[in-house]
C-alpha cells in the first residue's frame, strides 16, 4: 500500500522554519554582538533577527 501525497517526503522534515524559538534568537543575536549575558531576562520584547 502506498502513502498518500499529502503526507509528503521524509525531506520535507528539513525545510527552513520561518519563526525561531527563543533561544535560536539569543544565540544569533550573540553572534552579532546585540546580546550580552545576563543583559535580559524579559521572555518577550526581544529585537529581531536575521533569517538563518
């Protein structure tokens, strides 16, 4: 018995995600030097990043 289309390919899993959770964004914003530890603790209000 085959699957049906619209369960997609296993690859599909990999697909770039357009919102990150919270500590994808510190750990970019650390890259780019617009983080500094222990600066915030606030779990909204942070700026935005640059896609991946």
């Amino acid at each position: 018995m085959s699957r049906h289309p619209s369960y997609g390919k296993a690859s599909k899993s990999e697909k770039k995600r357009n919102v990150l959770k919270r500590f994808e964004r510190i750990d970019i914003l650390r890259k780019i030097g617009k983080w500094k530890d222990g600066e915030s603790k606030k779990v909204t209000g942070l700026p935005k990043t640059p896609v991946k």
